[in-house]
C-alpha cells in the first residue's frame, strides 16, 4: 500500500522530507537506501532521486504529478471548511434519491464514501468508511454515523479492495484530480462504484443559472466532468442513469430548487449551495433582487410558474452505476 496523502497536503513539507531523505542516503543510511532500492533503483543519490522516491511512495509516478496535485489542492482550498458551517440545516438526503442510490449500491456489503460530508445518501444497513477532507463538514455527521477519516480522493487512505463498493456523492466537482480521484475508487472497490454527479449542459438550462445567475452554469461547466469523460475514466461497463428532482426535494442544492424561487431569497439556503458561497457578494445580491423582483411583479410565474405544478423535473442530476468484476 502507498502513504496517502493528508487531507492538507503541503508542498513545503515534502519538499523537506526529500531534501532529509538525501541527506540520510549520503550518509548511507540503511533505511533509506532500502527505500531507493524499492522506489528508484538504479539512480543515484540525487535530490531529484529522493523527490522521485516521496512521490512514488505516495502513489505517483513522478515528482511533477504530485507537486502539480498538491499545489492545485492548496490554491483552491478545501471549500467546505469555510462553507459547510450550516451545511446540514439546508442539505438533507432526499428519500427518493437516497433509494435510487441505494439500490445503485445493491448488494454491496461494504462501502467506502467518498467526500462523505455530513453523510447524505450514505448508507446506515451496512459497514461505511467515510473519507471527507473538511473539518467543518466531518463535524456535522450525525453521532448515530461512523466518525469520517480525514483524506482526499486523489490519495484515499485506505489499502487495495478495502470495500465491495465505493461511492462519491455530489464531490467530484471539489475535486483536483478528476481522474486520479476515479482510480482510487477504482482501487479501493472490489466490485462496484457509484456516482451522484450532475450533467452541467442540462442544469445550465434550469431558469436559475440561465436567467439570474449565468456565471454559475460557467463554472459547473468547468468543474462537473463531463458525462462522457466518467464513463471513459471509469474504464468498466458503466450504466448512466437519469435521476428526477422532485418538487419536494429536501436536499437543497441549487438543481433542486428548480420549482422554489422563494427558496433562493433564504440566506442561509444559498451558503449551502457551493456556487452561491463562492460568489462575488455584489454579484449575488444583484442577482437576488432581481429575482425577488420578479416574484413580486408575477415575471416569474409568468415564464415559470407551470414548474410549480410538476412532481419533479430532470435538472441534470445522474447517477453512474460502474461493474468492476
């Protein structure tokens, strides 16, 4: 098993940990040349030696694939220590969605979750090891659930074939390594993968991001992978399936506020929804009043108000349903 990755990597410290390595192999060190022998024979002891030993030990193939991980995860940030406070007040598994992913997970006995959050969707019938990289979200797990370990998905800290199944809620968006991600629950499940993720080309088209917030649909196109590219990554027959919002949806991320405009005017909802907590304060306050404005002039109603009447709608909401044996 390769050295995961702390939930905040730094890139300093691992500098510093190859430039002690190449000490201790100049001096011979038993240990070390042991480590040189497994991760790097037949160089010689050299700083980029032992930045190429750190890297493979932790699951790289090079010096520059982990440098250029670590320094993407550091720029961005791990978003959910600064905007999960509150998370679980507005972000309440849905039952019906939680049963399509349920059923999507079968007969898998265990599962490893992938950016667990505060548990939504998780399983409760069943063993679950729940990685999360935010403090702040880990701590609004209900106490009835497993405590979450402190990991990232490009590095999950856990050996090969560690559950039946594995699973990534609405995480892969926050994400630095799309593809790196995938692998590792491709290495850690013996069976079965699941994902919940959103086909941004059709939530761009729901009245929220197309009217009012346009930026939005900009970003979730730049940060959702697009459906093809999973099923592609995901290397193993892959089913796509449509998962419907319904209008009743306690899950409040944006999507799902497609019939509720009013929602949108709530504070507190939009901290819950990475797009809004991310955006410029002005910007969104802009956007806001002019929705509010269109409630109260009946604009809204005018364009939108057959969606109140509908008992759920394809926002883009899919879920990937992978066989890996």
């Amino acid at each position: 098993m390769t050295s995961a990755l702390p939930a905040r990597p730094d890139l300093e410290h691992l500098r510093r940990e190859a430039k002690q390595l190449l000490q201790r192999l100049r001096a011979g060190d038993p240990a070390s040349v042991g480590r040189l022998a497994t991760h790097a024979p037949g160089l010689t002891a050299a700083l980029s030696t032992a930045q190429l030993i750190v890297a493979r030990e932790h699951g790289f193939a090079s010096w520059a694939q982990l440098k250029t991980l670590v320094s993407s995860m550091s720029s961005g940030g791990v978003r959910y220590d600064r905007i999960g406070r509150g998370y679980s007040d507005y972000r309440r598994a849905d039952p019906r969605i939680a049963a399509a992913v349920h059923a999507a997970l079968g007969d898998a006995r265990t599962v490893v979750n992938v950016g667990a959050g505060t548990g939504s969707y998780e399983p409760t019938d069943r063993p679950v090891i729940p990685i999360e990289p935010s403090t702040a979200m880990a701590l609004q797990r209900d106490p009835a659930r497993p405590p979450a370990v402190l990991g990232v998905a490009e590095s999950l800290p856990l050996p090969d074939g560690s559950a039946d199944a594995a699973m990534a809620m609405m995480t892969m968006h926050h994400w630095a390594d799309v593809s790196r991600g995938l692998a590792e629950l491709a290495r850690v499940a013996r069976r079965r993968i699941v994902v919940l993720t959103v086909d941004a080309e059709v939530g761009a088209d729901m009245w929220l991001l197309r009217d009012y917030f346009p930026e939005m649909a900009d970003r979730d196109r730049r940060e959702f992978p697009a459906i093809a590219r999973l099923v592609r990554d995901l290397r193993a027959p892959t089913s796509v399936i449509t998962v419907p919002v319904p209008a009743d949806c306690t899950d409040g991320f944006g999507l799902a506020l497609w019939n509720r405009p009013e929602a949108v005017l709530d504070p507190g909802a939009r901290a819950a929804i990475s797009g809004f907590a991310r955006m410029d304060r002005a910007r969104e306050a802009e956007g806001v009043a002019r929705l509010a404005r269109d409630l109260q002039t009946g604009a809204w109603d005018g364009r939108y108000g057959h969606l109140r009447a509908l008992p759920d709608l394809d926002v883009g909401l899919r879920l990937l349903v992978t066989e890996i044996s």
